[in-house]
C-alpha cells in the first residue's frame, strides 16, 4: 500500500515556536462512499506509524471488524515520529541539518493540528469513527474535544484525560536512560540507540503485567546460573525495538505524550469532556497499570451518553494491540443499533 505524503503549511506550535516545512506520512485503505459518511480515522500509539494493518490485524484489515471492502480508512504518522512525518532526523530548513535533540518541543495538539491540516486537504468533512489507544486516545479525545461536530463516533482504549504523574515518571525514567547515552548528546544518526534500549525495557515493565511476566517468563525449576528468561526478554525486546525506532524520535514523542492535557484551558477536564459531541466507547483494560481503569472510568463519566466497558485481559496496556477479538466483541455491542447515545 502506497504511502503519502502531505506538506503541511507552516505550523504554530503550542511551544510557540514555528514548524517550517513540514510533512505528514498518511495512508488510506478502501473507498469514500458516495455519500462520503464511511470514513475510519485511526490514530497510532507511541512507536507505530501508518500502516495501521501491519500493527492492528485482527482489527483492522479483510475479514476484521473494519474491513477496507467497507470502509475509507486513514491512519497518519505522527509529527515527530521517524516513521515518515517531519521528525528531528529531518533536515532544519534554516539550517539544512538535523535538530536531533534540539527539534522543537511538540504537544498532542500540535499533533492533532497536523492531522486536521491533512483531514482538511483530504475534504473529509464526516468522520463515522475516530479510533485509538494510548497516545493514539490521547489524539482522538483531543481531537474530538476541539470539533464537536466532525466525528459521529469516537472510540479509545487504554487513555486518559491527562497524562499523569506516573506516567510522566515513567516517561522521564526512560529518556533518562537515553540521555545517559554519550552519543544521544552528540547527535548523530542512530545516536542513542543504547539508551533507547534500556528505555524500552523499562516502558515494557508499564505495557506488561505481573502475571505476564511470571507467566512467560519464569525460568524452569532447576535453573540457576544461566541467564533469566526474564532477562533475555527484556534485552531482546529492547534490540527489536532500537532495529525500528529512533531515541530523539522517542524522545520527543514522549515529551508530547507528558503535555496531553484536555483541561489546560478549558476549564478543566470535565468541562473539556462535556463537550464531545461523538458517540463515545470508552475500554479500559483490566491489568493495565499504565493507563489504570480509575482513567478509563474519568472519561467515562464525563463525556455525555459514553459506553464504558472493561476488556479482561492478561496482557497488560499493550492489550490495545493484542486483544483484538475482544475489541471487536465490544465493537459490535456498541455499533449495534440498541444502543442509544
Ligand atoms: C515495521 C514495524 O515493525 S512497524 C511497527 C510495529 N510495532 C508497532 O506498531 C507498535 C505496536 N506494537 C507493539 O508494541 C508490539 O508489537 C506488541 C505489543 C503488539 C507485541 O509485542 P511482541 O514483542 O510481539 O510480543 P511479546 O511481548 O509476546 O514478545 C514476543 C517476542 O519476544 C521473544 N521472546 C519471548 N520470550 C523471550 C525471552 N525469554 N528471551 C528472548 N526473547 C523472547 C519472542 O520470541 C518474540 O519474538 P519476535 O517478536 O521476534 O517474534
Ligand atoms: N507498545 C506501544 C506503546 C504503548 O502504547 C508502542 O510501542 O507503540
């Protein structure tokens, strides 16, 4: 599937600084209907991109509940992200090099600004549904708190209203290992990379669960001193992710992810929620420690007519990924025509 490219105009940033010639990677999947009312909008959590079938199947694809042979689908890659959008391995126009580390802070809502931009270029005036998890949600609820009007229905999974202190914590914990890599500050291609490992292995401790650790990866019982199974998952899981990412990619999402705030400005968050005007779902999912159910429940409470559902799972926050029979179970409850907004 083709991937395109929009040039986006120059971009005000929250930070207050401009974002000069910058791009957003887009994808789409199936055709606009003749009345244009079919269109799925998917937003991607921190390290995806825009091939939304590679990193969603079971949700999204032939044969899933959003099926390209019924629905105009459209996923973006986020600013900043090394995945195709203006990221800090792109050039500076001012400068003709790469900002690495010193790229321009970015928020959610710059985020959003970007794809409104492209959803505005695209003509798409009737969003059926907008859809994600984690910072994807984070977008989607952004996104549906600034255009009450545009989305019929909005559903997001393992999110929240704000992003909170522990999360932040987790986040700083992260770009700390990062920042304690020499060649992260030197800022070169691929600088970081060591950091951006160790970072993963602990943003896996936050995705994952007790029990799905100690249930995949207990050692057998004569084991004692080869090395753990627990270990080696750890430092694999944090190889395969530096093989496909970027540290001042990661870096600089994580920032963005810290500033999510619906409240900021607008008189807080219930304030802010009271005003989607979408269809909405809201999943949690049980053993997320992450983004924990008390979250999902917030927004629940507060975006008007919302269905709420908890998705029993082992696997944790990344669940958002995994359990895709579930959220197509939770999927079908809440399209179906008795429930009423
Ligand atoms: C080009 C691209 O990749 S696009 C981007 C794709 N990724 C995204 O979009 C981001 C979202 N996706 C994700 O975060 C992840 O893929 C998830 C959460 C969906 C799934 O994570 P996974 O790593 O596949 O699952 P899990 O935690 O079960 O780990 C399985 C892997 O660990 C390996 N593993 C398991 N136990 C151990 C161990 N003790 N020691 C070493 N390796 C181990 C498995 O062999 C398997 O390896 P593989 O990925 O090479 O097949
Ligand atoms: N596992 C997800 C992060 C959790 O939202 C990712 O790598 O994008």
């Amino acid at each position: 599937m083709k991937e395109y490219i929009f040039n986006l105009p120059d971009l005000l940033l929250e930070s207050g600084e401009t974002l000069a010639s910058a791009h957003v990677a887009y994808r789409t999947w199936g055709q606009l209907n003749a009345d244009r009312d079919n269109v799925v909008w998917v937003c991607h959590a921190l390290t995806a991109n825009a091939d939304v079938l590679s990193w969603w199947p079971g949700l999204v694809g032939p044969g899933c509940y959003f099926d390209p042979a019924d629905w105009f689908i459209v996923c973006a890659n986020v600013l900043g992200s090394c995945y195709g959008s203006t990221s800090p391995l792109d050039a500076d126009p001012a400068t003709g090099q790469p900002r690495y580390q010193h790229f321009p802070r970015l928020s959610i809502r710059d985020l959003v600004a970007a794809h409104e931009a492209l959803r505005q270029e695209l003509g798409l005036e009737d969003i059926h549904t907008i859809i994600g998890g984690s910072l994807g949600g984070q977008q989607a609820l952004e996104w549906a708190v600034q255009r009450p009007d545009l989305f019929d229905n909005l559903v997001v999974i393992a999110t929240n209203a704000r992003h909170s202190a522990w999360g932040i914590a987790f986040n700083e914990a992260q770009r700390l290992a990062i920042e304690a890599d020499p060649t992260y500050a030197a800022g070169q291609p691929g600088g970081g990379d060591d950091g951006l490992r160790a970072a993963r292995a602990i943003a896996l401790l936050s995705y994952r669960s007790y029990s799905a650790y100690v249930d995949s990866q207990t050692d057998p019982e004569d084991h004692l001193l080869r090395e753990h199974r627990a270990s080696t998952y750890q430092r694999y899981q944090g190889d395969k992710l530096v093989a496909r990412f970027d540290a001042y990619s990661y870096v600089a999402l994580s920032r963005a992810m810290d500033t999510h705030n619906l409240g900021r400005g607008r008189g807080g968050i219930p304030a802010a929620l009271r005003r989607v005007g979408a269809r909405t779902l809201v999943l949690g999912i049980t053993s997320d420690v992450l983004f924990p159910l008390s979250e999902q429940r917030e927004l629940a409470n507060h975006i008007p007519g919302a269905m709420y559902a908890e998705l029993d799972s082992r696997y944790g926050h990344d669940g958002f990924l995994l359990e895709t029979s579930a959220i197509t179970h939770f999927l079908e409850l809440f399209y179906a025509p008795t429930f009423a907004h």
